[in-house]
C-alpha cells in the first residue's frame, strides 16, 4: 500500500517508519528543504519539496496510485486545505489533524469525516491510564474478524439507535456526545455531532467507510 504525507513532523516521521518497516511505500510533501535532507539518510521514502495544500504538488503524488493522504503539518489551516485539495484530486482516504478543537465543526461541516485531534487522543489515554483504564486489555478483545468503525453522527443520523441502518453484523456500541460517554439503548436518539463506535464483521467496514464518507459529502 501506498501512503503520502504533508508535512514531515514528529508524528508524520514516526508513521512513515511504521509503515516503511511493514513494507508500505511512503512519500513525504515538507516545504523546507533543510528538514528533507535531515530525513533523507533516516527515512527510505520519496519526498517532495513544496507547499502540499497546493494542487498541483499534490497531483505529482499520484492520487490515482494512493491509499491515504495524511495532512499533518503544524498548521490546522494548512491540513484542513490540503484535504480539500486531495479528496478533489481523488485520494481514495483523507486524515487530516487539528490542533484547535474549534476546527473540528468546520471539518465536519466540510465532510472531513476523518480528523484526528491528538492533544484530545493523549489526554483520554492519560486519564484512563490514571484511573486504572488498561487500553491493551480492550485492543485484545478485538480478535478475529472483529473490527472497530466510528462515525460522526449527521443530520440524516438523527433517529433512535435501533433505527440505523447497519450491514448484518454490526451494532452501535457506545456515543460520544459533548465529551460525555452514553451507552445507549435501541430507543437512545443519536444528535449530529455525536461520535458513534461500531462493532462490525471486517468485511463490513468498506461499505461503512463508503456510506459515512458520502453522507458527510451530502450533508
């Protein structure tokens, strides 16, 4: 699989090693040029130079052969136009990430359904870890074809959990809604904004990915 970044910081860094260490093929869009050459010895990957919320820098990745841009520059302004750009160009999956929680209604709004927060994932994690919260216990129940899916809930979502329609093999475990945990009961109304985990068979999740990436585009 093939994966482009924009912007080469610590976290785009230490995600192109992972994947470069499985066997992926990565490329990295940074504008300055001193950091490419600090990365060039470290990181056996492709690399452009240049501003990658730009079009055409982004069209010289080659959409058409990517699997995923990550936007994640030090800049949320920069990411969220450089995801514009690629789901125009045709990147098959966009994540971009925020630093400014502000931002996340307009990502959504926009149809960014895939941003990730990372001041918000570490703080969860520390206080979990706080009060005792073992993550790895909870990844290890995920065995076999289980797989994980959220979604962030629109207006066409707004109807009881029982209502939504999910493949065979899928059921709504648990909402966020204002930061507040909910585990809800068929009869539990889902509001636009909620973050909502789903429980599904793997072979269920392109279809899922699919359907919340166009409801999010019609919204």
């Amino acid at each position: 699989m093939r994966a482009v970044f924009v912007g080469a910081g610590s976290l785009a860094v230490m995600t192109a090693q992972r994947l470069l260490r499985h066997g992926h093929d990565v490329v990295m869009i940074e504008r300055d040029r001193e950091r490419i050459e600090a990365l060039a010895d470290a990181l056996d990957c492709g690399f452009l130079q240049g501003d990658g919320s730009k079009p055409a820098l982004l069209r010289e990745a080659d959409p058409a052969a990517t699997d995923c841009l990550f936007c994640l520059t030090g800049n949320d302004q920069t990411n969220i136009l450089a995801s514009l750009a690629g789901r125009s160009l045709g990147f098959r999956h966009v994540v971009q990430k925020i630093d400014d929680p502000e931002f996340e209604h307009l990502c959504i709004e926009l149809g960014l359904a895939d941003t990730i927060i990372p001041a918000r994932t570490i703080g969860r994690y520390l206080s979990d870890m706080f009060e005792g919260r073992d993550h790895l216990e909870i990844l290890a129940l995920v065995k076999d074809e289980a797989r994980v899916f959220s979604f962030v809930a629109t207006a066409a979502d707004a109807r009881p959990v029982g209502e939504i329609d999910l493949p065979a093999g899928s059921r709504v475990m648990f909402f966020y809604r204002d930061e507040r945990f909910t585990l809800p009961e068929a009869d539990t109304r889902l509001a636009p904004g909620d973050e909502v985990v789903v429980v599904t068979h793997s072979r269920n999740l392109e279809a899922l990915q699919a359907r919340w990436r166009k409801a999010l585009k019609a919204g």
